[in-house]
C-alpha cells in the first residue's frame, strides 16, 4: 500500500510538470504572437515605445520633477512680490516727504546740468541686491554716457571722479569705467535710510573739493514708471557765477539775516543741499527699487504660471500615451490568445 501512495505522488508530480511546461509553452508563443500581431500596421510605432518604456518612465519623472521646482518658483517670485509692493508703499511716503526738503533748493539755485566743472564728482544711485529688471543696468548707461559728455567738454584738463551708491553700480561700473571709479559705497539699504547716512556720504564726497557733484539716480513716479534723473550740487564760487543766469541763483531776492559773512552762509547752504540731494536720491531710487522688483516678480510670476501649464499638458500626453500603449498590447496578446 505504501508503495501504491508512493507511485501516485510520483505520477502526480509529473503530471503537474507537464501542465506546467505545456502552459508556459502555450503563454510563450501567445506572447510572440502578440508582439507579432502588434508590429502589423500602426503598432509597430507602439511597440518601440513599449520597448524603450524605460526611457519613457525616466523622462516623465524628469517632467514631473520640474514641474514642482517651477511650482516652488512660482510661490517664491509671488511671495517676493507682496513683500516688495508693501515695502513700496512705506517708501513712497518718505519719497513724498524728501521732496519737500530738495524742491525749495531747486527753485532757490536753480537747476544746472550743463554746468562744467574742471574738478567734479559723479555719483551714481544704484540698489544693493538685484531681480529688480533693468534698473540699475539704465543708471550704469547714463552714467557713461554723462561721463563721456563731461570728459569731452571739459577736455585733459578735467579731472571727475566716479562714486557709487550701491553694490550694484559698483561691480558695472568699475568694470565699466574702471580708470575714473574711486570708491563705492554699499549696504546703505540693509537698514532704513537716514538724514545721517546721507550727510555722512556728503561729508565723505566733499574731502576731495569738488566743483560739480552730480548724482544720478531714478525718479519714481508711479508704480510702473520711474525714470533716470539728474540732480546737481555746485560749490559756494560755482553758485555766485551763475548770479547772471535767468536759472541761476535767486539768493538776492531775499533778505539773509545771519551772523555770518555770505560765503559762510553759502558754504553751509551748499553743504547741506548735497546732503538733502544724496537723502532724495537715495529715497527715490530705494521706491523704485521695490516697483521694479514688483513688476518684475509679477512676469516671473506669470511666466512660471505659463510654462506650469505647458509642462503639465506635456506630462499628462504622454502619461495617457503610455496607458493607451499597454492597453492595447494587453488586447493584442489577449486576441492572439484567442486565435491560437
């Protein structure tokens, strides 16, 4: 009886050896007739994609990857511009309170671009930190263009040295004009700007006697509009020269009562024009700043948000491209099956 049980398991091992390799016989061929069947026709272009489905999986992880840093971009350049649209705000209003120390100077001395100088100081107001559009890059052309105008007026006698308010100007320009830069200074935004700040700036600038300081710097104007502008500081001499001029100075139309001679008087009256100049400039070219960083964020922003859509449309392309591929080799094999 033993020996019956025996010869039986052995018969049924067989049996199911058999079954076993005769079914994988069978999913086999159906498998290569699927794949046949596919190649007919239009699956051929199918059945290449089935066999670099690799590729086609490492290129979707690729879409899917970028999409999320773009997303994250998006959410970076939109946070970026709220905070610059409420810095702005704060900063148009000292802008608007400056104005009323820098506009009394203007229609007391007048306001003289052309003047000529053989010792003089350009200044150029530009931003510490950048992804504000081409603000700083507009300061930076006027600037050379103004310095080729004054060295070209003046001739080899002129001796203009160039000075730049912001980290910005200082790596254009010294690239730029390298043989008039003096010096720069940077980090006057980390912190709100300040009367001190200017005043020791002008203090700074007047070391070197200059006949002319002009500063150049952006106007702002609106919250999409912001121009480069020209401001302009003669010393007490410069100023008395221009008494003859029908912009000059209108001094003498008022009563100066002081305990100090004139040239005193207009010493202290130049010293703290630059100083008030240098504050404006410094006020209006930091709102600009934030408006052009605000406009500029927003494009980022609408950019990022149209690329998103592109990619994602990619992305979901050849994701149904790749379900309506194994779809049809599943029916393909399925039918082969079938006919077999």
């Amino acid at each position: 009886r033993g020996k019956r049980l025996l010869v039986d398991d052995l018969l049924g091992n067989m049996a199911l050896r058999n079954a076993a390799s005769f079914l994988g016989q069978r999913l086999v061929g159906a498998a290569e007739l699927g794949i046949s069947a596919a190649k007919s026709g239009a699956g051929e272009a199918l059945t290449n994609a089935f066999v670099t489905d690799g590729v086609r999986h490492a290129s979707n992880q690729a879409v899917k990857q970028r999409i999320r840093a773009i997303k994250n971009i998006g959410k970076i350049t939109k946070a970026m511009k709220m905070v610059a649209a409420s810095k702005m705000k704060n900063a148009q209003v000292a802008v608007e309170q400056s104005r009323g120390i820098v506009n009394p100077f203007v229609r007391l001395f007048g306001d003289h671009p052309g003047v000529e100088g053989k010792a003089g100081v350009t200044v150029a107001v530009t931003s510490d930190r950048g992804l504000c559009g081409g603000l700083n890059s507009n300061i930076t052309k006027y600037t050379r263009a103004l310095l080729k105008l004054d060295t070209a007026a003046a001739g080899e006698a002129a001796s203009t040295k160039l000075v730049a308010i912001g980290d910005k100007g200082r790596s254009q320009l010294m690239r730029a004009e390298g043989r008039l830069f003096s010096y720069a200074i940077a980090d006057t935004y980390k912190v709100r700007v300040t009367f001190a700040q200017a005043s020791l700036i002008a203090e700074e600038l007047l070391k070197s006697n200059p006949e002319v300081v002009k500063v150049m710097f952006n106007k702002f104007r609106s919250a999409i509009s912001f121009k480069p502008t020209l401001a302009t500081v003669l010393t007490p001499e410069a100023l008395e020269k221009q008494l003859t001029e029908p912009t000059g100075n209108r001094l003498d139309a008022y009563e100066i009562e002081a305990t100090h001679e004139r040239s005193d008087v207009m010493r202290d009256l130049a010293e703290f024009q630059l100083a008030a100049t240098l504050y404006n400039a410094m006020l209006e070219n930091n709102c600009s700043e934030h408006a052009s960083r605000m406009s500029a964020m927003e494009n980022s922003t609408k950019s990022a948000g149209e690329m998103l859509g592109k990619l994602t449309l990619e992305y979901n392309r050849k994701r149904q491209a790749t379900i309506t591929t194994e779809l049809i080799e599943i029916i393909a094999g399925a039918s082969a099956l079938m006919d077999a």
